[in-house]
C-alpha cells in the first residue's frame, strides 16, 4: 500500500476528493495541514499539524513522520513545503528552488527572460519607498501586482499616474491585512510593475515526469480581461483555437516549466496570447484549485486528484485522455461586497441544458469581498456538451438564473 503525504491549506476543497481517490486506489493518504487541531477527519486518523510559516521546523515534523512513497501539495502555500520535507525524505519532488521561483512574479519574470520567453517591462517596488518615484518612471497601460498572491488578487491595471498611485496604495492596504502580515514573507514587501500585456488569455492543466509535460487540458478564458481587475470565471476545454496555436501554447509553457527548474508532478500554468507570441503569466506547481477540477474528468470517469496519485506512486498516466466533448467551468464572481445571505435560482440554473451542476460554496452570514481584496467565489457552475460554444452558453444562461443576496456590510462603531 503506497503511504502518500497530502500537504494541504485548511481551507482546500480538494483534500477530500484526494481521500476519496486515495480510498478507491488503497492508498494510505496522511494529510498535513496548518491546523492546530482536527476539525474534520476525513481519513479516519489525525492530520499531521504543520505550520506553513515556519518552513523548516514543519520540514522537520513531516520528516519525522516518514517515509512516504509520494508528496502532493495542494494550493499554493504548501508547495515550498512539500518541496522541503521531499528534499528532506528523498522523494522525488520539485526541487525548493523552482516552487520559490513560482511563488515570487518577480523571480519568475527574471526566469523568464532569461529563457527568452516574451516578457512585458517590469521592475519591484518596495511598499517602504511608495508609488511616486515608479508612477513617474512607468510606460501606460500597465499593471500592478503583488508578488506572492494568486487567482489575481491584488491585480490592478492603470493608466496614467494618478490611477496608478491609488492602485499601489490599494494593494498596500491588502498586503498589510493580517492574513498576508502572518505568512512572514519577504516578497509581500513589494509590488510590481508591468507593462499591460494586450490578447487572450488562456490556462494549462498537465504533469512533469523528469521535466517533461504531459498535457491535459488547454482551456479557453473567453471572457474578456482587460482590466481594472482581473477576475477569471469561465474556463472551457478543448480550446477553440487550432493546432499551431496549441503547440505554441504548450512549447511556451514546456521552456518555461524549464526556465523555472520544476520537473515533477501537477502544474497549472497561465499565458496570454497576442500577435508577438505567447507571454507567460505564471507556472503553478499544484494543480487547479478550487472545485474546478471537477471539470475535469478522464476515462472510466477518473478525476484528476485520482491521476495526481496514481502518478505520484509511479505510475505512466500518460495513455489518460480527457472525455468530452467539451466541458467547462464558472467560477461565480462576486458582484460586490457585504454579507451573503443566500440565493434563488439554483434549481433553474441546474435544468439549463448542459449543466451538470451548480455548487454554491458561500456561507449565509459570510462577509465577502470582490476583487482585488477578495480571494474567493460565490460556487462554481459546471457544464458539459456537444461543443465549447454550447458549454459556455449553457454557463453563461445558468449564471443569469442565479439571483443573490448580498447585505450591505455595517461599519463597526467605535465608541
């Protein structure tokens, strides 16, 4: 019975569909977390308690609850981690260095060009020195962005001067939040600039064996981001675009898998493109997160945390082929702020044609926030069909039959 570590955030939604995979394949699954004590107990055994803050002392407690077969990190906080205690245990891993590199944009960005990937004009601001200084030396449009956060929080584009001091005191204030303070991470000293890169985007799902890609998915991003925020929500796979493009897509992402130094396990990697070519925005060393794995499903009816496993263990996936024809997910967007205090519609939106399923994650009495301070959604919408046209016309008319009830948030008074 392979015995695999599981390093997951508390929050995961994927850490119970890797104990069910793990269950049905007769791995012995140990989840490691940051809690401090179990809440759930999906294993039937207690979770490794970790603290993602401190590294190499949570190196040294996953190390002394060796061996495993396999490490699997999901999201993107324990990524360094699972690195580590692999390091630590001899298991076959990314090596620390290249998770690092995908967690810091500017790091990644210098990788990049030094692969000769096409990369926009960029440098780093320290949040100590202030936006004047960069505001006056910046070419517009462009975009401002923290370094360690994902799903584009944080991500703002700006036009003139103006827009991009307010920009960079707004991500000033996110990095400031108590969430960000106690990661204890340098990189969230500082903000970057880049110059505004125009086209369409798109995302890759595959795996690295000795640092070679295996892909799974390439997945349309058909709604339009242009900016001031970046919220994704619709992903449809099999993409529209023709081959050439898709082996561009992919060529891309193999040098910049390589430019980074990953070579093993799931990665999810994001890219624009535009008449110059294809332009990196990020490598993941984790697979796609949320629910929206669920989109994904192989033959026999496999999910991709069940790949995950079985290729972590060893085992060649690569005759795996997705099944379709066409299938899609929308990560609903949070239309403004408050506190959620339900929905209608569900049941509507769920007998569209197409849809598969309607997930609504958000909790009655949750506060929640849209982009760029939010990092989080309203559900997830889940579509397959004939066609990408007709899946993400089928995501499109669900969304529409949702109807939500967003309180406006009261300040607290001081007396």
């Amino acid at each position: 019975m392979p015995r695999v570590l599981l390093v997951a955030a508390t929050t995961g939604y994927q850490t119970r569909v890797f104990a069910d995979a793990a269950r049905r394949l007769g791995y012995d699954l140990i989840l490691a977390t940051d809690r401090c004590h179990v809440l759930e107990d999906p294993w039937g055994d207690r979770a490794i308690p970790v603290r993602f803050e401190d590294p190499d002392g949570a190196r040294d407690v996953l190390a002394a609850n060796g061996p495993f077969d396999a490490i699997i990190p999901v999201a993107d906080r324990p990524t360094l981690l699972a690195a580590l205690a692999a390091e630590a245990l001899h298991v076959p891993h990314n090596p620390p260095a290249s998770v690092i590199a995908c967690h810091d944009k500017f790091l990644a960005r210098q990788l990049f060009k030094a692969a000769r990937l096409p990369v926009p004009e960029f440098f780093r601001v320290s949040l100590d020195e202030g936006p004047r200084a960069a505001a006056d030396k910046a070419t517009y449009p462009c975009v401002l962005k923290p370094l360690g956060l994902s799903a584009s929080r944080g991500v703002i584009r700006t036009n003139n001067v103006v827009e991009f001091v307010a920009a960079f005191e707004r991500i000033k204030t996110i990095l400031g939040g108590v969430d960000i303070l106690m990661l204890g991470e340098e990189h969230n000293r500082y903000i970057q600039f880049e110059t505004y890169i125009e086209g369409r985007e798109f995302a890759l799902e595959g795996l690295l064996t000795g640092g070679k890609l295996h892909v799974f998915a390439i997945f349309d991003k058909p709604d339009p981001l242009e900016g001031p925020f970046f919220e994704e929500t619709t992903y449809v796979t099999p993409s529209r675009e023709g081959k050439e493009t898709e082996q561009a897509l992919i060529a891309a992402t193999q040098t910049a898998v390589r430019a980074l130094g990953l070579v093993r396990g799931p990665i999810h990697a994001e890219m624009r493109l535009n008449s110059h070519g294809v332009w990196m925005l990020e490598v993941a060393a984790r697979p796609i997160g949320g629910l929206c794995a669920r989109a994904l499903r192989f033959n026999d009816g496999i999910s991709l945390e069940e790949l995950i496993l079985r290729h972590a263990v060893g085992e060649d996936v690569s005759a795996v082929r997705l099944d379709g024809p066409s299938t899609g997910v929308m990560m609903i967007p949070i239309p403004n702020g408050g506190v959620y205090q339900g929905v209608q519609g569900v049941e509507t939106a769920s007998a569209v044609p197409d849809i598969e399923q309607v997930i609504i994650t958000a909790k009655e009495g949750q506060k929640i926030l849209p982009l760029p301070e939010g990092a989080s959604y309203l559900g997830f919408i889940f579509a397959r069909g004939a066609s990408a046209h007709l899946v993400e016309q089928a995501l499109r008319k669900a969304h529409a039959c949702l109807e939500f009830d967003i309180a406006t948030a009261l300040p607290v008074m001081k007396r």
